[in-house]
C-alpha cells in the first residue's frame, strides 16, 4: 500500500466509523497498518509499540496529505491566474454606467498620482466615453502638463475645485525630475485665473511662489490643502478654508489667522535645515482643531535648537486630545533632539500613536529608554493605541512593562521589531508587570529573532483564563521563527484568543 492509498484507507475508516470525534484516536486505525511488524526480542513493549506505530502510520498519511495539497494548490493557481481576467472582463461588462462612473471617481479620490484619468480613459473605448464625462477626474493639473493637455484637462473639469501641482523647476538637487522655469510660469499663469477654485496647492520650490506673487495672486478662497517642499512664507496669503499642510520645515508663523483652522499636519525636516524646536512648539500648541499629526526627523544633528523653549507657555501634560500622532525619526538625528521633540509633544494625548525610530543609536539606549523619554526622564508615550518600530535589538517585556506602567489608558500595542526578544532566564523577570493594566490587544509583526519558546512564556504570562486583565488577544504576524505547528499547539491552551499569520 503506497501513501496515498494509506490515506484514502485512513479517509474510510474515518467516514464509517462516523468521523474524528466519535473515535479515539487508535480506533482509526484498527484493523490496519503500514508499519512493519518488529520481531526483534528487544522490541518495545505495549503501550509504547502500538503508539510509535500509530505514530508512523498518522507520518505516511500526513506525507500523502501534503503532497496532495501541495499539487492541488499548484492547480489552483494556475487556474485562478487565468480565470482572474476573464472574470474581470465579465462583471465589468455587465456593469451599468453609473456603477462604473462611481467606481472611476473612487479611485481618483483613493488616489494622489495626476495620471489615473489618462490611465483609465485609455483602457477602452466605453472607459473613454466615461471617463470624458466625470469631471472630477481631471481636476488635477500639473506644470509637467504642456499647455494644450492642461486646457484640455480644464475644459473637461466643469466647475469643480482644482488639485494644482506646480512640480520643480530646472535643475534641483532633490528631485531627479524638474521643468523648465519657463513651462512652470506658462503653467501659472494658466490656471491663475481659476485660483478662486484651487482646492489643492502643491508647491515644490520657491521660484513657483515668485511667479504666484509676481501675478498677484494671495487670495485662495477654496484652498484647504497645501504642500510645500521647501521654506514658504504664507503670513500675506488668504486661506479661509486651509486645514490640511503637508511638507518640509515648518516656517508658519504662530499667531496667524489660518492657524485655528489646521487639522492636518505633516511636516519633515532633514539635514538641510536646523530643527528649530522653540519656534515649533507656539505653531502646535496654537492649533486648536488640530487631530492629526505626523512630525519626520531625519538626520537633524544640530545640538544647541533646545535653547529658548519654555515651557511655562505651554498646556499642561496630556490636557490636548489628537485622534493620531505619528513621529518618524531617521539617519544620525541626535537622542537630544528627540527628547526635546517628546518635550514640546508632552500636552497631546492621541487615541493612536504611531512611533518610529530608525536610528543608529546603541543597544541600550532604546532599553533604557532615551528615545522614548523626554529631557526630563519622564516617560512620553501616551495613548490607547500604541504602535512602536525599530530595528534595534529591544527586550520586548521590559518595553511592554514600561508602557504600561507609565500609560493608564493603554488597551493596545502593536511592536513591529526585527530584533525583538525576550529575556526569560530571570526568575523575577515578569514580576514588574503592573497589576490591573488595562493592556487587551497585543500584537507582533515582523518580530524575526522571538523564539518559539519566548512566545510561549509570554502566552502563559499574559493570556491567563478567567482573568479579568489579562489580554483578550495575542497576534503575530511575518515572524520568522514561529511555525504555523508551533502555533496550532498552542491555541489548543490559548483558544482562538491566539491569532497568527505567515
């Protein structure tokens, strides 16, 4: 009897005897086996014999079982390969026109690209003739245009507001792709009659706010979203709507009228320019409606931006709510700099915080907590929703218990550390796990050196049945070390509780 027919002999007993649970496990198997029968005198005795052959028996068929799977799921590849386009090709032509004008204007919006309604009107000729129809697909104008494609584009958009990207002009360091000065101020002067429409204003260097200036134009009625990838001076123009800035550097200046309106801010600063953390701290603090906010340090090195930062101005600890914070620290930027960073971000309370480091720092200065701690030493993640990735080496546990101890409103933790690990020889290790944390979901992703056995020590340290404040849920997700074996084990004690994914 070869393995497959050692499985399907396995299948029919399983079907007569009426299926897996009705059966202890040796019932399966009675009446047949494909294990040798061992003569030697110093053979193992019952109940060990019967069970290593069982053993070998559940082997060959498990061998049987994969192959199968291995070549079913070859077949169902391919075959999903090729039924994909013929499927597309099917339910799209059976949809109406208005399903399908709703599903052009999604992907423009789900979108930033200026190229998607020149994708989508040459797929064919009916996404043509729908596409030439919506005029918010060609909304969005960019200097790269020439200036026939750019009236074309405009003659198509209706009376619906602008997305206006003015790209870089000649030679710049920065960007491998620039145009001529000439074709940005053709470009401009264009659109400037329509300014009154400009939702969306992307600015890439100064020359494109000289020619802007030069025409005379500051007033943007419409305007609610501004990007700029350089230092621009905003305090002449007119923005009753801006609540969106997205760019390098911050050169806003506190106090102007425009600030209580900004609920976005996304904001980068490089090696190109000193972090200047005393001016930013008025700018974030003056901005009431602010939600969300996103702060880039790369390679800010400068050692003496701390001076002049009171921080007597500012509100008092954790008393500002933001719906997600999110800091991203590159390159040799300078563990001082961050501190202070911590310092003037210490008023907000995020429901998500989302923190980055991606540094050169040394081993211990993330355990000890340098890059997580302001000036003072006081520890500064704060929020309900945690997320934390580095590429240094980090004890898991004693960051866990540092966000808990130090974050009362804590309910979740994603930790997304290649060199993550867990130092359990200890005996007193988890004994600093705080009583009553309010930790609930815990996840793992791309955690590459936890070990099996760590994993498993943390499941019995926090996943404890019928205790109140132990965590409703544990994930790990693109691990390396962990077996999909190793964690179907384990939800056997765990329960669906344990989540995983390879």
């Amino acid at each position: 009897m070869d393995d497959l027919d050692h499985l399907l002999q396995l299948l029919r007993n399983v079907s007569e005897r009426g299926g897996w649970c009705e059966n202890p496990i040796g019932e399966i198997f009675r009446g047949w086996s494909n294990s040798s029968p061992n003569h030697n005198p110093h053979a193992l005795s019952e109940p060990l014999l019967s069970m290593r052959q069982l053993l070998e028996d559940s082997k060959l068929c498990m061998k049987a079982l994969n192959m199968v799977r291995q070549n079913l799921g070859r077949n169902i590849r391919a075959l999903q390969k090729r039924c994909v386009p013929l499927t597309l090709e099917h339910g799209i032509s059976r949809l109406p026109d208005e399903l399908l004008t709703r599903i052009f204007e999604i992907g423009h919006e789900s979108t930033t690209e200026f190229h998607f309604a020149l994708h989508v009107s040459h797929l064919s000729h009916r996404f043509r003739q729908i596409a030439l129809a919506i005029p918010l697909l060609w909304t969005r104008l960019s200097a790269e245009y020439g200036d026939e494609q750019t009236r074309i584009f405009i003659s198509r958009t209706g009376s619906h507001v602008l997305d206006i990207e003015t790209t870089p002009c000649g030679r710049n360091r920065r960007y491998h792709q620039a145009v001529p000065f000439a074709k940005v101020n053709s470009f401009l002067q264009m659109v400037a009659p329509l300014s009154s429409r400009w939702s969306h204003l992307t600015l890439f260097d100064k020359k494109a706010e000289e020619i802007i200036r030069d025409i005379g134009l500051d007033d943007f009625p419409s305007l609610r979203y501004l990007g700029h990838y350089y230092e621009i001076s905003l305090a002449s123009w007119k923005m009753p709507l801006l609540s969106d800035v997205c760019g390098y550097r911050s050169t806003i200046i506190p106090g102007v009228t425009y600030l209580s309106q900004i609920t976005h801010m996304d904001l980068t600063f490089d090696i190109w320019e000193i972090f200047d953390v005393s001016s930013l701290a008025p700018v974030l603090h003056g901005m009431p409606k602010l939600s969300h906010l996103s702060l880039e340090l790369e390679d800010c090195r400068e050692s003496g931006i701390i001076s002049n930062l009171d921080t007597k101005k500012a509100p008092i600890r954790h008393s500002v709510s933001l719906q997600t914070l999110k800091i991203t620290v590159k390159g040799f930027t300078k563990s001082a700099t961050v501190q202070a960073l911590y310092d003037i971000l210490a008023p907000f309370t995020p429901s998500t915080l989302d923190i980055t480091i991606l540094t050169d720092y040394s081993r211990n200065h993330f355990a000890e907590g340098l890059v997580l701690s302001g000036s003072d030493r006081t520890f500064f993640p704060y929020a309900s929703t945690i997320r934390l990735c580095t590429h240094q080496p980090c004890d898991v546990i004693q960051t866990l218990s540092d966000l808990v101890t130090n974050c009362d409103i804590l309910t979740s933790v994603q930790i997304e550390i290649p060199n993550a690990y867990i130092d359990d020889k200890d005996p007193f290790y988890f004994w600093e796990w705080p009583e009553n944390a309010p930790l609930r979901h815990l996840e793992f992703r791309n955690c590459d050196t936890l070990a099996e056995e760590h994993v498993e020590t943390l499941a019995g340290k926090l996943m404890l049945p019928g205790v109140a404040d132990s965590l409703e849920s544990l994930e790990f997700t693109s691990c390396k070390k962990l077996s999909e074996d190793f964690f179907i084990d384990l939800q056997v004690e765990f329960g669906d509780s344990l989540k995983w994914i390879l």
